[in-house]
C-alpha cells in the first residue's frame, strides 16, 4: 500500500542542495522513514540520479552495525563517492550512530554531497535537536497522515473514512490492521511502551503516574484551555495529590518536545499581543489521545476542533487561538468587558486566516453566535467558519465563508475557496 506525500516531498525537493543538513522529524511511526527511503527515493530515481549516486544507510538494520562507528561511516561514505557527480547521503535511526551531529556536520564538507537524516529515539525526536546543529540543519516535521492523505489509501466512503480517522488517527500502520480490536491494542500499546518510554528515558522521570495522569487530563480537555496552576489544583482537589504548578508545567513541556502534544498560545487580535494564559493544547495524533482514555470519550465536537488544528499545521501554519474584547453598555450606561474567541488564527508570511469550529449550526441563533467574535475581530482577513453540517460552501455579507467538515479537510485550497 503506498501512501503519497505530496507536501512533505515538495519540501524535500525544495531544499535539495541548499547546503545544509535535511533533518526529518516526527513522533515514531508517522511515516519518516517511508518518506525518505521510498518516496523520495523514486523522486531521485526519477529525476536521473543514478542508483550508485544514491547512499542509503538504515542503522537499524543489523547490516549496517559497524557503520555505527562515526569513523567507519566517514570512510564508507566518503569510498562511494568516485566522481564528480551529485550524490545523495539518506541515514535512518542516526542516533544510533556515536557522535552522529560531528559526523553529518563533516559530511557538509564534501563536495557535491547533500544529507537527508531521521531518528526515532528520545534525543532525537526532541524539538531541540536542529540546534545542536548550529544553523547547519533545516528541519521538515512530519505528522501523521492528514485525512486527505489518509482518504487516498482507504477502501470506503468518505463518511466511514472519517469515523475511522477521527478514532484512531492518522498513524499509517493503522490502514493496515483488520479491525478495531487490532487498532486499539496497537495504539495502546504504542502509547505504552514506546511514546511514553521515551519521555521517561530522556528526562529520567521518576512520579511516572502522576506524569500519566496529567496526559490524561489533558487528552480529555482537547479544545478547553489550561494551564499549570489549574492542574495542580485538580490534583489538589480530586486526586489528593501534592504536585507543583512548576512541575505540571515542565511535565506539559515534555510532551511538547517529544512531539506528542502542541501548545497554541491565545492572541489578543485587536491589540495585537499575546496572552501568556489558559492556551489550549492538542494531540499530534487523535488515535494516540483516544487510546489513552481507552476509547471512553470520543466527543465528535471537540476531535473535530483537534483535526482542524492539525489540518492547519500540516498545511504549514503557525496556529493561535484568537481573543477579541468586546466593549458594551449594559441597561444601567456601564461599560461591559466580554471576550469572545476565534478557534484558531492561522498565519503564514503575509496570509492570516480567522478559522472557527462549530460541530453543528441547527439554528439562526448559533450561527449569530459562531460569527460573533469574526465579525467582531475588526479587520478584513479572510473569516472561515468549519462546520459537519452537511452543506455546500457559501459565503455571507460579511465575507464569512461557512464549509462543510470533510470539503475542508479533502482540499488542501480550501482556505481560498
């Protein structure tokens, strides 16, 4: 079953022979190494690179034990290089390699070479690892598939491909497995024994349940803002158990820098500034987050709002959840203060799009609520409101466009529609 990558192989194609090192990251199993070895492999194949100018090295594979050794991999490296030609270097589990950043920087000093890497374990998935390269790395973060993507190798309609995918994610293994029975035990014990292994190994944490219950929390308040002195205080309270607001807060950072979670920070629009309080977090994976509530809350509203942010980030947006203060007067001539939310305001460069999730509009009332705070932002970025109602695209008066869930996520154009 092959399963393309358009966006991730034009970025790679993009930065072919840039002069720095290609870093693919991702959380495990979202397709990295597929990506570097197959995809982009027959995109030099196809471009006229020959085989032999082709290096690939998978350290995993028991073939290549000795090449572990960053002295021997120099020298078998720099042996395959006997022309002039362009050649391609592409290592899979780099980590594995000792002094794997000295070597890949000495790689930089051979002519005509261009390095493609990737890893898998604690270290490497870490969001720092671009810097140990000292400006010598560009990094190109893969997620799990989009629902396009995922579209495109499912055998079913669209409608049964979205509760599938809105249940246990986009990792691609998943497409594989017969039944649910086998997809739940594979995201379990993924979540078990490999993501949260690797966050204990690289930061060596000792409160593992408690650590575990904060993933919980998290995972049940997807599209709920949070932060640090809440949890603790719920721990306080419900669990009976001392942990720091510090501490929730470190422990919420990890989670971002395996790549498991992201943090979207609150934007105030109009005065142009953001609010370092109560952001909003996501899982990189809704198969992950359903597996470690054991599948009890699969609320469609808020998982829908989780995919639409995810769809976002893959299409290379920096995301934001939006805040625009709204000045009335109530019947006594005082002024009220009300905060109203855009779900997320998404920008890249110059484009910025206000994006609203709402499940369901079954009445005037809540479509007047759901445009709201996007009439209400003041300016004329383009406003977009997501919705599962089946109905076609329109736009309003106002320039609000209003689009059906699966429209939206089945057309990476859909912003400008």
């Amino acid at each position: 079953m092959r399963i393309n990558r358009p966006y991730y192989l034009d970025r790679l194609i993009n930065s072919k022979h840039n002069g720095l090192i290609k870093i693919v990251t991702g959380i495990r199993r979202c397709g990295k190494s597929y990506l570097l070895l197959d995809i982009f492999h027959d995109h030099l194949k196809a471009s006229g690179v020959d085989e032999s100018h082709i290096i690939e090295l998978a350290l995993d594979d028991l073939l290549f034990f000795e090449l572990r050794d960053p002295f021997k991999m120099l020298s078998y490296i720099r042996g395959r290089i006997v022309d002039d030609g362009q050649y391609y270097v592409v290592i899979d589990e780099v980590q594995l390699m000792d002094k794997f950043v000295d070597v890949l920087n000495s790689l930089l000093h051979i002519r005509k070479v261009d390095v493609y890497v990737t890893g898998s374990n604690s270290r490497f998935l870490s969001s720092d690892i671009v810097t140990e390269f000292r400006g010598r790395g560009e990094q190109i973060h893969v997620y799990p598939l989009s629902f396009q993507e995922y579209c495109s190798a499912y055998d079913g309609d669209k409608r049964k491909a979205w509760n599938d995918y809105y249940t246990y994610g986009g990792l691609p293994k998943i497409l594989s497995l017969a039944d649910d029975e086998r997809k739940g035990e594979y995201l379990r014990d993924l979540y078990k024994t490999v993501y949260l292994q690797d966050v204990f190994q690289r930061h060596n944490i000792k409160n593992k349940q408690e650590f575990e219950e904060i993933i919980s929390i998290l995972a049940s308040s997807i599209g709920g803002a949070t932060n640090a002195t809440k949890l603790s205080n719920t721990f306080k309270s419900v669990k009976h158990v001392s942990i720091s607001s510090r501490t929730v807060s470190t422990y919420i950072d990890y989670l971002c820098d395996a790549f498991m979670i992201e943090r979207s920070i609150r934007y105030d629009i109009k005065g142009k500034k953001y609010i370092n309080s109560n952001a909003k977090h996501y899982f990189t994976d809704l198969g992950l987050r359903n597996a470690i509530l054991d599948f009890r809350q699969q609320e469609e509203n808020h998982i829908m709002e989780n995919v639409i942010y995810n769809e976002l980030r893959i299409r290379g947006y920096r995301v934001d959840v939006g805040s625009v203060v709204q000045k009335t007067t109530d019947r006594d001539g005082k002024t009220v203060r009300k905060v109203l939310e855009v779900d997320f305001v998404a920008n890249k460069g110059s484009k910025r799009y206000y994006v609203q999730s709402a499940y369901t509009m079954p009445t005037l009332e809540k479509v007047t609520q759901e445009k709201r705070s996007l009439v209400a932002s003041g300016d004329f970025f383009k406003k977009i409101i997501v919705t599962a109602d089946d109905i076609k695209a329109k736009r309003d008066s106002n320039g609000i466009l209003t689009i059906n869930l699966l429209d939206f996520l089945l057309d990476s154009n859909s912003l400008d529609y």
